[in-house]
C-alpha cells in the first residue's frame, strides 16, 4: 500500500493525500451520522488529469473508490465501508466555472463547484440555472449529477436530468470520456450522458459537466397557504397548474408536527399565520423582468381555493425578505430534525392521484407498529414526493430515540410496501446509497437488476467503484 500512497502523492502533491484521522474525519462520516467508515487515504485531485491518475493507480492495485462532492448526500454513498481500503476521491478542489455562454444557454463547470456557485455564476450572466435544493451552499455539482438530485424547482425545470447536455468522466479504468458537448441535438448512438447521471459515483468519476441555462426569473409571488388535507393539497395544485400554467416553479407541503419543528429550533422562525393547520402549502410563481401578472395571478388561485374549501387561511409574501422568511420554514425542516433527535427518513414518490389515499392510510398503520411515532411529513408533493419522515416518540418530553431504533426496521418495510403497492418509488431523489441498494433490488424486477448489473459488469468489471453503493453485492 505505500507504493500506492506513494503514487497518488507524486500524483496530487503530498498535501492533498489526506492519511491522519484528524484530517480524515469529516469526508468519513455522512451528514446524517449514520454511515461512518474507513478509508485508506482521501485523496484531493485539482484537475481532471489528476483525477485519471488517482484512479489508474488504484485501479491498478485493486484499490476501491468512493467519488465524493459535498458530502450532504442522504443515503450514505458518498462514504466509505468499513474495510478501510477504500480511497476517498474528493473532488472538493476542482471548483472551476470554465464558461458560460448567454447565448447557446450553457454553462461548462468542474464537478467540484458547489451549486450556489453555479447559481450565482449563471445570474452574473443574466441567466438561471434552477436547481434549488436546501444543500445548495455545500453540495457540488457532481454529486448532484451522480445523485440525479430533485429539489424545489422540478415542478418547472425537471430533475438534474434533464439539466445536463454534456460530462467529461474519469472512467473505472483511469481513461477519460470527454462529452463535454453543449448541443441540444445529438442522435448519434446510445446516450452516455444520461448513463452516468444518477449511477451515484459506481460507473466512473464525474469531472466536468456541461449544463443548460434559463432566462432569468427575478419576479416572484409567494404565498404560505394553511390546507385542510393532502386531498386538498392536491387539488390545489390542480387549480395552481391551471392558473399559474409555465410561472408554476414551487409546490411543497408540510405538515404541523415539521413547522413546530422548525418554530421550536430555528432562530428567528415565527408562524406566518394566527391559527395552526394540520398542513402547509408552499406555492411560488416566478418570472421574467417583463411578468407583471404574477400577483394577480396569486391572488386569484388564493381566492378560488379559499372558495373551494381548499385552503383556510394564507400569508403572501410581501418583500425579499418575507419571502426568504416563508422559504426558511420549508427549508429548515430537514436541520431541525435531526438537532431534535432520531429520525427515519423515506424519500417517496406515489402517483399524484393516489397521493392522498396513500398518506391517510399509512399513519394509522405507522402508529400501530410504534405508538407515539411522529410523523415529520414534507417535500415536493408538486412532483408526488413526499418525504415521509419519522421522528421517535416523546416519552417525559424527550425524544425516545431508542424505541425509534427498534422499530426501524418494521416502519421501513411497512411503508416500503406500502409504497410498492401503490405503483411508487422508494426513492425520489436522494438516490439508493447504502441505506437502500438492497431493498430497491428486492422491488424491481430480475430483467431489470439484471439489466443494471450488466451496465455496472460492462463499465467497472471490476468492481472498484464505489463497491455496495446502488447495487447490493451479487
Ligand atoms: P455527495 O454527498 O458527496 O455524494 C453523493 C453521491 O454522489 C455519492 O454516491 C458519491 O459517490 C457520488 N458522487 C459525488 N460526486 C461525484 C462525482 N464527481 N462523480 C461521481 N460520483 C460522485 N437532494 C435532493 O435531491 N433534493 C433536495 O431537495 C435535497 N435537499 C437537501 C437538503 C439538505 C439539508 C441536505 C443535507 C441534503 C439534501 N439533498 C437533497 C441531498 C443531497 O444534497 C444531494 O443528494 C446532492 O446532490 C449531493 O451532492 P454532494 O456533492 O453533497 O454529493
Ligand atoms: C428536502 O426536500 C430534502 O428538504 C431533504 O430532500 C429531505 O432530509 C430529508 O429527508
Ligand atoms: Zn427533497
């Protein structure tokens, strides 16, 4: 091993070969603090040539590795296993914005350039680029490539998907494919883009990425609505769709027990309305220099669901900073969770027409398999993902964390199967990771695993990259 060591110090420069604990520890464990690992080095390549070195060495040596950006990841799999012999690729020093051009809409970045930066670099440009996720100020742009990540503006813009034209990958082999085509029309031959975009760092490692940018939407009219149920909820967006048509970018739901979460352990916070609601809406309408309709607009979607019983009672946001307020109260909830004590997450999609039926019935379920179980229920139901959050029991006031542990494993199957049964998907837009590689594999199809196992065989026969991630081991 110190021949590799050595290796990818004379590849990346000593200082970027991370080996002591101390300087190890925070790419070891994820932001939830469930997935802890091991690893034999953290590596810090400053470019992409530096990158194909690092994993041409250990491809050579049979070392395994495990690409990682922000680390903000959700389901463990920007963290090693417990081996320690994994290398930790972090792609923390490749923060480039190599161009930006206004005109064909795109924007060419390294994948270690967190998301905010790309935002802001686009708006320096006089465009949008619209990913928006509560991680934006630490999540990079390859990991949300590698993860397919969601957020708040899917509704309009479509997953990280349909936001990339092209990448430059580090292949499991040390060479690089360099996709980096900006062109919205390509048909030649099967689509190598879309092949790495939510492979969660198990094909190769994710260097560059080419990106589509949007006329910039500075107006905005945002509204925190009070809803009486998740049917309503749904209607609601029925009636937003209609009125709102392509200035519809925002849908999301919270319930209760989330926003006193957040009232309770967010400096600053304070409920928008008089009288709590079982649930929230927030609902944002965003446009160009040029859209002056948008409240109007607002106001008559408010008024048509206050009539239809849709709605109860509403706050419309009435300066930069009410609006960063409202926002705060949805954003916040996944922080505060977890400063409140153990949680159990489950991203999940169900189709939108089924949403509701689904939500009224699997609570009273959760609660028989765990009494006291709080559900911490939000997400983008514009997109039929909920996250269907669990925190413990309160038990004397506190957080009863251990009976949340020991139930765990009943909730997860429960809901699992639930969602199953209900043509959805356990995962939305956090990906499979660690946490959930085994359990997607026991929903899809042998034709389907198989298919998968064959791109991962054909790609990295072997096996080096980041081994149990995506695909349980065979
Ligand atoms: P990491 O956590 O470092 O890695 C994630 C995965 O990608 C790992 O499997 C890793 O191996 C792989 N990977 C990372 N970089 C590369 C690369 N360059 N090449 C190949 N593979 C790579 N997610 C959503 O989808 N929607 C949300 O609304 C959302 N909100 C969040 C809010 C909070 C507060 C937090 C903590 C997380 C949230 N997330 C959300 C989850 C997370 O931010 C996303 O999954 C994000 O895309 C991960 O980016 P990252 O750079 O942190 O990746
Ligand atoms: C969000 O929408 C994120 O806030 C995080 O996807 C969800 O922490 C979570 O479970
Ligand atoms: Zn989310």
């Amino acid at each position: 091993m110190t021949d590799l060591l050595d290796r990818l110090r004379l590849a990346v420069g000593d200082h970027h070969v991370l080996t002591e604990a101390a300087d190890m520890a925070a790419h070891l464990v994820d932001w939830t603090g469930v997935h802890e690992g091991r690893a034999l080095a953290v590596v810090r390549p400053g470019s992409t040539g530096e990158v194909a070195e690092v994993v041409r060495a250990c491809h050579e040596t049979r070392t395994p590795v495990v690409p990682q950006g922000g680390n903000t990841g959700l389901v463990g799999g920007g963290v090693p296993d417990a081996s320690g012999e994994a290398v930790v690729l972090s792609l923390g020093r490749m923060r480039t914005v190599r161009d930006v051009d206004p005109v064909a809409g795109t924007i060419t970045v390294d994948a270690g350039v967190v998301l905010a930066d790309v935002q802001s670099a686009a708006s320096d440009a006089g465009r949008l680029f619209p990913m928006s996720l509560g991680s934006e100020g630490s999540c990079t742009i390859g990991g949300n490539l590698a993860t397919n990540a969601g957020g708040t503006a899917v509704l309009r813009y479509g997953m990280t998907r349909e936001l990339v034209l092209g990448l430059e990958v580090v292949l499991p082999d040390g060479r690089v494919w360099d996709g980096l085509r900006g062109l919205r029309k390509d048909n030649t031959g099967y689509d190598l883009t879309q092949l790495f975009v939510g492979s969660e760092g198990t094909l190769g490692v994710i260097t560059g990425a080419v990106l589509r940018l949007f006329p910039a939407t500075p107006r905005h009219a945002t509204a925190w609505v009070a809803v009486p149920s998740v049917a309503a909820a749904v209607a609601l967006l029925a009636v937003a769709q209609a009125r709102g048509g392509a200035h519809l970018t925002t849908f999301e739901i919270a319930n209760r027990q989330a926003i006193d979460l957040v009232l309770d352990h967010l400096p600053g916070a304070t409920d928008p309305l008089a009288a709590p609601s079982d649930l929230y809406v927030l609902l944002e309408l965003a446009g160009t220099e040029t859209d002056d309709s948008l409240d109007d607009t607002l106001e008559a979607v408010l008024s048509e669901a206050v009539e239809g019983g849709l709605a109860s009672d509403a706050a419309i946001a009435g300066s930069p900073a009410q609006r960063s307020a409202l926002w705060a109260l949805r954003e916040g909830i996944s922080e505060v969770q977890k400063v409140e004590g153990a949680t159990l997450k489950h991203d999940v999609t169900l189709p939108i027409a089924r949403l509701a039926d689904w939500a009224e019935a699997m609570g009273p379920q959760l609660a028989e398999v765990l009494a006291g179980v709080r559900l911490v229920t939000y997400g983008h139901v514009g997109d039929g993902n909920l996250h269907y959050n669990l925190n413990a029991p309160l038990r004397d006031g506190r957080s009863d964390d251990e009976s949340l542990r020991l139930a765990a494993a009943e909730l997860t199957s429960a809901i699992y199967a639930s969602v199953a049964a209900t043509d959805g998907s356990i995962s939305a837009e956090h990906g499979l990771g660690r946490t959930k590689a085994a359990a997607a594999a026991s929903y899809k199809s042998e034709v389907e695993v198989d298919l998968m196992r064959a791109v991962k065989q054909a790609l990295d026969p072997e096996g080096l990259m980041n081994p149990g991630v995506l695909l349980p081991p065979a």
